[in-house]
C-alpha cells in the first residue's frame, strides 16, 4: 500500500499557491506553506475536546525528522494529559535558573505531570495572567510578603471565586520547591498573608427571580436587549436549558446537533472535572434536550459565529502572525448584562438556574400532583446524586422526560413575556 508520509522529495518540490496549504505527513503533523514561499511544521491536536495547533519550527531549518521527534516527544506529553502548547509558551518564558519564573516551571514539570489536564492549565493560567508579569524576573530568594499582596489583591477583585487563595497556594509550593532545592533562605511568607484575604461565602446563594410576574417582566427586558446580539442570546439561552452560565459560554458549534435536537457536552467541560475518572465515557457526558426555542437562538446564531468553534464568541477577537485564533465571551458578561437591565441585586447568570428550578419543582397538574419529577430536574441541572448506585442508575433516565419539561419551560417563559393574564404553576396546566 502506499504511504501517507511526507517525503523529503515532495517537499522539495512543493511550490507556493495564491493562498496557504498543508502538506499532510500523517497523526496531525502537516507543513504548512504559505504564498511567500515560507514553510512551517504544525502539528494539530485535541485536548479537553477542543483542537489547538502546536508550532514546531520553519522548514528547513527544523528537517522531517526533527518535526517528527518534535510531534512524538509531544505527543507522550498529551498521553500525560499536558498541553504541549502551554508547556512550550511556559518553557520560552523562562529566563534563568534562580529567578521566581524558572522555579515555577521546574516545580510544574515536576508536580504537575501527572495531574489532569485541566488543574495543570489552570493552575499554569493562574502563574501566567497573574503571577509572572509581576515576580517572574524577580530572584526567588529575594521575594518579601509586601510583593505578594498587591498581586492577590488584583485577582481578589476582578473573580467572584476563591482563585485568590488558590493562587497563593500556589505561590507557597513555588517557594517551597525553592527552599527545597537551595535557591531560596527564607521562609515561606504565604501563610502570614492569609489573614488579609478571607475566603469569599463558600455557601453563596445566588440572587434569582421567582415569583411569575416578575419573570415575565425580566424576560421582557431580555426581548429588548439593546446590547451585542451574542451576549443577548446567551441570556435567552440561559433562561431555557439551566445551564451554569460557565459552561454556556464555553459552548461549541460541534457540541450542538440540530437534527437531534440535543446539545452534548463532555465529562470535562462540567463542573467537577476533577471528578472524573475515565474522560469521554458516554454516562459522563451532559445531554441536554433542546426545545424548539433554543433551536431558533441558535439558528440566528450561525450566521455570527459559526466561523468560530465557540456558540458565545467574544468580541476580542486575537490576531497571531499566521491566522488567527478565536476564544468565548467572558463568564462575566451575562451577570454585566443583567444588571444593565435593571435587575443587580435581583438576579444572576446563576439565578436562571434557581428560578427555573423553583418554578418546576412548583409546577403542579390539577390534581395536585408534581408535573415534573424532581429527579429529571436534578439531572437537567446536571447535580450530582450523592448516593452512587442510584445516580449510576439514573445517569442515563429521563432524557424523554427532560424534552418534555424544556419545551414546556420554554413555553411557558413565552407566556409570561407576552404579559398577559399570569396563571399560576400551580392552576390548571397539562404537560
């Protein structure tokens, strides 16, 4: 049989194109050639189900072979559940073997290689955005606890979670590594900084509407959005599926099939990751039943973003030297929305969750008895039941139940938008 293989002779006669093309070499690796004649190794791969591109060099100063090497020695590292392409930006950041930047990235070769893929960028974006513009020049052994506060100070005040305390724990097992390995005399100083940065309320309870006339007032004001047209769609998607609004905005074209009427996604966009044991099973993945309603908010979707893998995608839209790259909006930006309605201290992105939970535990037929089981709307919030052999038999229940209840829901919210007369859940409706 033939190879796929690039060889070395039809590389060597390969010539520019009006516009860019790949010459395949087989596993995602490709040379790409652009219009001037230059040629660049790119190898394309998928983590956390989202693909990236990984640049390996120019050709031919990086040779087959070399790129080859390359794609293996990154391939054994996605095995590991690392991202190649973080640990490559992380390794061309480090400028010298005693300053704060080139102790982090030993302590996370070292300490993070065999965690999931998801702490390991997490914690690695929390260095990167937060941590290495202030102190990563900084020599490790010279860092005092005043350096320290202005930096979680800023995370404190721009996140709504505990990332704060997460990062200077973070910081602490930095510095500890260097105690360790003879860089750093004195002591660790992050443990005398915790009494300045309290937690935030770990049981937070999120503001939400729930009384009918006021959800038919709120989502009236959803209908006359005046804002981006993205962001005003997430608000009426979020009103309908109950979804955490982290997961929402982070939605892919890919995860959404229009036939089938279903949005699926994966173990590992949820919200517990860490809890999952084997990635990708198929009872770990979130399906969720979408009524006719959140087809059309999607349908009027594509023409705006369907160039892009993300549903929700930002307006700030990055340009790299060869294309460009595109990332979702900001978890923020639903809350922002909704306060510029009117309603801040009233609801939340979080909120629509609450309300429609509220609402469909409330709903009663007749004859008094619940309309929608309360399983089926534990599930559609994707929570987790505690007791294991029940939630192993009940993962897969009530997708024909939840179809029902969204469309339902999604009926009913268009009642209460019209205006009209509110008939209370509990009176006289069928589903």
């Amino acid at each position: 049989m033939p190879s796929n293989k690039l060889t070395i002779k039809e590389i060597e006669h390969s010539k520019p194109k009006d516009k860019p093309y790949k010459l395949s070499d087989g596993g995602g690796l490709y040379l790409l050639i652009n219009p001037k004649g230059s040629m660049y190794w790119r190898w394309k791969y998928r983590i956390q189900g989202r693909e990236k591109l990984l640049a390996i060099g120019v050709y031919p100063d990086v040779s087959l072979k070399e790129a080859r090497e390359v794609m293996h020695e990154a391939r054994k590292r996605l095995d590991q559940g690392i991202d190649p392409s973080l640990t490559k930006k992380l390794q061309a950041l480090a400028p010298g073997a005693d300053t704060f930047k080139a102790v982090a990235l030993e302590w996370i070769e070292r300490h993070l290689k065999n965690k999931s893929a998801s702490h390991y960028a997490r914690t690695v974006g929390y260095l990167e955005r937060d941590v290495f513009p202030f102190l990563g020049a900084r020599p490790v052994g010279a860092i005092k606890p005043p350096e320290l506060i202005p930096i979680i100070d800023r995370i404190q005040k721009r996140v709504v979670r505990d990332s704060h305390l997460r990062t200077l724990q973070v910081i602490g097992q930095i510095l500890r590594y260097a105690i360790a390995t003879g860089r750093r005399e004195d002591a660790d100083p992050t443990p005398s900084l915790k009494g300045l940065f309290p937690p935030k309320e770990a049981a937070t309870h999120f503001p939400a509407i729930t009384d009918p006339v006021e959800v038919g007032r709120l989502m009236r004001a959803i209908s006359h959005y005046s804002g981006n047209m993205i962001t005003k769609a997430a608000l009426e998607l979020s009103s309908i599926v109950m979804m955490r609004p982290g997961a929402l905005i982070r939605a892919e074209w890919g995860e959404i099939d229009f036939d089938a009427a279903t949005w699926t996604i994966e173990a590992e966009r949820m919200k517990n990751p860490m809890q999952v044991k084997k990635a990708n099973r198929e009872e770990d993945r979130h399906i969720i039943p979408l009524p006719a309603q959140a087809l059309a908010i999607l349908q009027g979707l594509l023409p705006l973003t369907g160039h892009s893998c993300y549903v929700f995608l930002s307006p700030a839209i990055r340009s790299k030297k060869h294309g460009e790259y595109h990332k979702p909006m900001s978890a923020e930006t639903v809350n922002k929305a909704v306060q510029r309605m009117g309603f801040a201290g009233e609801m939340t992105g979080h909120g629509f969750r609450s309300m429609a939970s509220t609402l469909l535990n409330d709903a009663r037929r007749p004859d008094g008895s619940r309309m929608w089981d309360s399983d089926a709307i534990e599930r559609q919030l994707s929570h987790k039941d505690r007791n294991q052999i029940r939630s192993a038999y009940n993962r897969g229940q009530y997708l024909d139940e939840r179809r029902r209840m969204l469309q339902w829901w999604a009926d009913y919210l268009d009642r209460l938008k019209e205006g009209g007369k509110v008939i209370p859940i509990r009176a006289s409706v069928t589903a």
